[in-house]
C-alpha cells in the first residue's frame, strides 16, 4: 500500500470564521468579487468561497483577502491538483471541491490547506475517511437525499461532518443546520446572479443578515 501525504492542515470547521455559511462568490472581475464579499460581510458573514468558474477567479480571491482582511476566503470548484497548487499561491485559506478521487485529495492534502471534499455516496465518504478526512461537502444535497440522507449517513459514519451545498436556500437553511452532522452550510442563495447584475449590495447584505441570525441561532460560532 503506498504510504499517504500526512494530514497536517486543520480541519475546515476549527477555521469557519462568523455564522456557520459559506456562501459562494462566483465574480466576472476582482472589484465584482470583492463588492459581493464586502456585501456578505455587511451581513455579518464571516466566511466565502470564491467559485473556480470565471476567468478571474484567482485574481479575485487575492482581492477580497486583501480588500477585506478579516474575512476568511476560501476557493471552490477545485477540481485538479493544479487548480488545489494554484488558489494556494493566490491565497486561498481553504480549498472545497465538488468531487473526491484519490489525485485530488492527495493534492488537497499536499497545500496544507483546510479542505471539504465532494461527496455524494457511502464509498466516497468511506474514501474521505481511509485519508484522515472528517469533513466533507455533501454535494448536491438536494439532488442527494438531503436531510434524509444526512440523517441516514449520521447512524453509519459517525465521526463525519458535512458541508451540504447545491439547493440549500433560506426556505431550508434551519433543517440543515439543524443536523448535528452538519457544520457548515454552502451555496450561492446568498449571492444570486441577478442581484450581482444589478449591483444591488443592499440586498445582499439584507439576504446575508437573515441567513446569518438562523446560522447563529442553530450553530455556535466559530
Ligand atoms: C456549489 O458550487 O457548491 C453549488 O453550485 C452550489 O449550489 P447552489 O447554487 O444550488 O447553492
């Protein structure tokens, strides 16, 4: 069997920074990303990932690390070792992926970084673990089983933590918290399109309020 890279990275959850969201933040350009990160922060969060999908996205992550110091960002969407090698350099604080293979993981594990791997079934989370790994994305949550299948994957795996992200919204944001096998939860709710389109931080920062009071109610702070 050949020998893993050690686990030396802390775990996600001991990093999380505010409420117990990690809303994602998916920018054409770095003065986009870093208006849509100021407007989550006005809202009391804590926490972002910056997504891997538009061009700038690596740029962006820079600028809101350094536009705004006090909010821990993280970067999404990895989905190679030189994607996990590349949000280090420009100063991802954590990595997420939607997905788990063994090159991945073992590249995520080599930046040192916190990190949520992808996952959706028993096997991938039992792959997770055979790595050390304790916390994960549970991805897509809806399209998964949701709150059903967390609660069955808590009796099984009961040393795991989840992130679930895709479907998550402020209609069922409290059902997920609620899980005690859940640690944080993910998604663009926070951040839709339109708004970012339309420049309307307001209502960003008023989206972000409310999720922040549910996650502060139903989580302790990190
Ligand atoms: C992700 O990248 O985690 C998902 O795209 C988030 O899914 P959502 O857009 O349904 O929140």
């Amino acid at each position: 069997m050949s020998s893993l890279p050690p686990l030396l990275s802390p775990v996600l959850s001991s990093v999380i920074r505010g409420p117990a969201l990690l809303p994602i933040i998916q920018a054409d350009t770095p003065d986009e990303a870093v208006a849509i990160a100021k407007a989550l922060a006005d809202g009391g969060v804590g926490s972002v990932e910056v997504v891997l999908r538009t061009r700038q996205a690596l740029a962006a992550v820079t600028a809101i690390r350094s536009a705004l110091p006090d909010l821990l960002v993280g970067a999404g969407t990895v989905l190679s070792a030189a994607d996990a090698n590349a949000c280090k350099d420009a100063g991802a604080q954590f990595l997420v992926s939607p997905a788990s293979t063994p090159k991945l993981l073992e590249a995520m594990i080599a930046t040192g970084l916190p990190f949520a791997p992808g996952v959706a079934t028993p096997s991938e989370i039992a792959m997770a673990y055979e790595y050390g790994l304790t916390e994960v994305k549970f991805f897509p949550a809806h399209l998964s089983g949701g709150i059903e299948m967390l609660k069955a994957l808590r009796g099984v795996f009961q040393q795991v933590r989840f992130c679930p992200t895709g479907g998550i919204s402020q209609h069922n944001l409290a059902d997920f918290l609620a899980l005690p096998n859940v640690f944080v939860a993910g998604g663009s709710w926070l951040t839709p399109a339109n708004l970012v389109k339309t420049q309307q931080w307001g209502q960003i920062s008023e989206l972000a309020s409310a999720a922040s009071a549910i996650a502060r109610q139903l989580k302790t702070a990190a």
